[in-house]
C-alpha cells in the first residue's frame, strides 16, 4: 500500500471523530451559559426572561416530538418497506420521541419554577414599605458623617 493512501485511511478517520466531537462541546458550552444564567438570575425580570426562554425550549421539544411520532407512525404502518432496518428505525424513532417528551417536560418544570420566583420577587417588591423622603434624606446624612469621620 503506498503511504499516501496510508496517510488519508488515517487522516480521515481522524477528522470524522473531530467533527462529531466539535459538535457535541457546542451544545455543552449552550447548555453551561444557560445554567449560568440562571444561577445569577436575581431580578424579577432575569427570572420572566428565563421562564419565556423555557416555554419556548419546551414548545420547540414538543414540536420535534409531535414529529417523531408522526414518523414512528409511518414506520409502523409502512413498516413492510423497510425491511429488517424498519424495526431499527422504529426503535430509534420511539427512543428520539421518549427523549423529546423528557426534554419539554423538564423545560415546563423550568419555566414553572422561574414563574414561581418571578412572582415572589414581584410581590416582594409591590410589599416593601414605601420610605418617606426625610427618613431617605436622614440616611444620607449619616452616611455622609460616617465618610468624613471615617476619612479623619
């Protein structure tokens, strides 16, 4: 065999296993800055953006799912040409449509969980007592003496 099919039986290979696993770290890397996102959630607004972003996660899954479904249909009613791979692809088919479900399920849980805090940080906010402007004023006098007492 000479040694330039040697390099690309070799090469090749190589590169395929490159592209796979480029892909998988980017949807690693999508899955880390949404769970950063929502660890520094701390506003009612962080939390809205965060229960909108899981509706739409989960309206996307249960859309793949319905589509999946559709295909494990055709797989089932057609399954006479497809021969011995037809089994394969209905296995994989209802693998794919379990994962979807799974996946908008957790999407639902998510979204209903930043509501929930959305809300309590809402309330939170409407049930903090108004402050008088002369105790605001006061305030600021303090902490004014405080500096200057601090800087002598």
């Amino acid at each position: 065999m000479s040694i330039k099919l040697r390099k690309y039986l070799v090469v090749l290979p190589l590169l395929s296993l490159l592209a796979a696993c480029a892909q998988l770290g980017q949807l690693e890397a999508q899955n880390d800055d949404g769970r950063k996102l929502a660890q520094n959630a701390k506003t009612y607004g962080d939390h809205d953006k965060l229960a909108n972003y899981y509706d739409d996660v989960a309206k996307e899954m249960a859309t793949k799912a319905a589509e999946k479904k559709e295909a494990l249909q055709h797989y089932e009613d057609k399954s006479q040409y497809y021969g011995r791979g037809g089994q394969d692809f209905q296995s994989h088919a209802t693998a794919n449509l379990r994962y979807y479900e799974q996946a908008a399920q957790e999407a639902q849980k998510h979204a209903h969980f930043h509501r929930k805090i959305a809300a309590e940080l809402l309330q939170r906010e409407y049930a903090k007592p108004a402050e008088i402007p002369s105790q605001q004023d006061n305030r600021t006098i303090k902490t004014k003496k405080n500096s200057h007492s601090k800087n002598l």
